[in-house]
C-alpha cells in the first residue's frame, strides 16, 4: 500500500473491520503488518475516510492518519476506539524502500527438466 491511502475511505472501512475483530475477539495485541511504499505522487489516496459508514471514531482515527502521515498514528487506534487491545507495529512497519513492487515477484523457473 502506498502512504498515501493511509486514512482514505478504504482505509476506513479496514480500521474499522480490524477494530471490531480484535475487540469482539478479545485479542490481548492487534500486530500490524504494512507493506508501506513511498507515495507516488498521483491523486490516488485522497478519498474522504467518511465515504465509509464507518464509526465517528473510527472516522477521527482516519482523519489524524491523513493529517499527520505518519504509521505511528496506528498505534493511538485502540485508544480511539475505546479497546483494551494494544497494537504492536511488526519490525516498526519502516516504509520499503524499493525501485517497485515487481522487485517483490519471485523470478520466473525456465523449464524444469526434461
């Protein structure tokens, strides 16, 4: 996911699942696992967080991602939202640095015996 989709409309829809999970669950730690690349520049990202009926907190929460862009704001979603959960950040969730996301790809096997 690119940076600048954190706090879009999509984004709140999936703020919101992920809460409602980890607190009807009772999941004592919600681990979150960004594979967050740079923005790109595009327009792309800029949907309202309200386009999704999603829960007025869970709202803000989007609202604070998109203000301040930074991944840490993720951590402050339990506290948003009233859960007991925690949140822990997997390997500080550091936006990749790649060329892009074909870099990712396994390579392609040229035949294979016979």
């Amino acid at each position: 996911m690119k940076l600048q989709y954190l706090g879009d409309s999509k984004d709140s829809f999936k703020w919101d699942y992920h809460d409602f999970l980890a607190s009807e669950l009772n999941y004592p730690v919600f681990n979150v696992v960004l594979m967050m690349t740079p923005d790109d520049g595009g327009n792309d990202g800029k949907s309202n967080p309200s386009l999704f009926p999603a829960r007025a907190e869970i709202i803000e929460f989007c609202q604070d991602l998109r203000e301040n862009r930074s991944i840490e704001t993720i951590m402050s979603l339990p506290a948003k939202s009233g859960a007991s959960y925690g949140v822990r950040l997997h390997n500080d969730s550091k936006i990749m640095d790649i060329p892009s996301r074909g870099a990712l790809k396994a390579p392609r096997f040229r035949g294979h015996g016979g």
